[in-house]
C-alpha cells in the first residue's frame, strides 16, 4: 500500500495506491480531507466541481443589485445597501466605486 498526496485536488487529498496480488496493475483510490473515499479520479474531479458550483451559487444568492441614482448603471454588491438611494461612488469595491467603471 502506499499513500501520496494530491495537492492538484487541494490541501489534505490523498492518493492510496494498492497492487494487485500476482500483478503489475495498482488500484488507486482517493481520500478527501474530511475522509470522504472516491474510487477514481473522476469521480474526485466532479466532486470539487459541484463544490465549487454550490460555493458560486451561495455568493451570487449573498449579493445585492443596486442601480446608481446618477448613471442608472447597475451593480451587485456583498452587502445590503444601508441608504434608500445608491450611487456608484458608494461601492465598496474602490475599482467599481464610481461612473465611469
């Protein structure tokens, strides 16, 4: 048996390789950080895409459109806006905070 890690798939992924008895083949399997066991690499791969799907899913449900009173543009923010009235110049993002972004 051996172990290696996998640090392509991120921190604490681990890689448990065993050769078959009476042959040059190895079965691989893979270990998340939290324990979870896949039995290829594919099936790893799909994992942290529906991960990562759920993680973009929960930040676009966080955010906020706001439309700027001056330039009618409109814009997503992380935070509830605090004022009845928005204006780009309120960003909280320095590169987003005006018109002309």
């Amino acid at each position: 048996v051996e172990r290696a890690p996998c640090p392509e798939f991120g921190e604490g992924w681990v890689r448990v390789s065993r050769k078959r008895p009476n042959s040059s083949v190895s079965d691989h399997v893979w270990f998340g950080p939290d324990g979870t066991k896949f039995s290829s690499r594919v099936k790893v791969v799909r994992h942290l895409q529906a991960l990562e799907a759920e993680r973009l899913r929960n930040e676009a449900s966080n955010r906020s459109w706001v439309q700027c009173e001056a330039c009618n543009k409109w814009r997503t923010i992380s935070v509830q806006p605090k004022a009845d009235r928005w204006y780009c110049s309120m960003h909280p993002d320095a590169a987003l905070a005006s018109c002309d972004a």
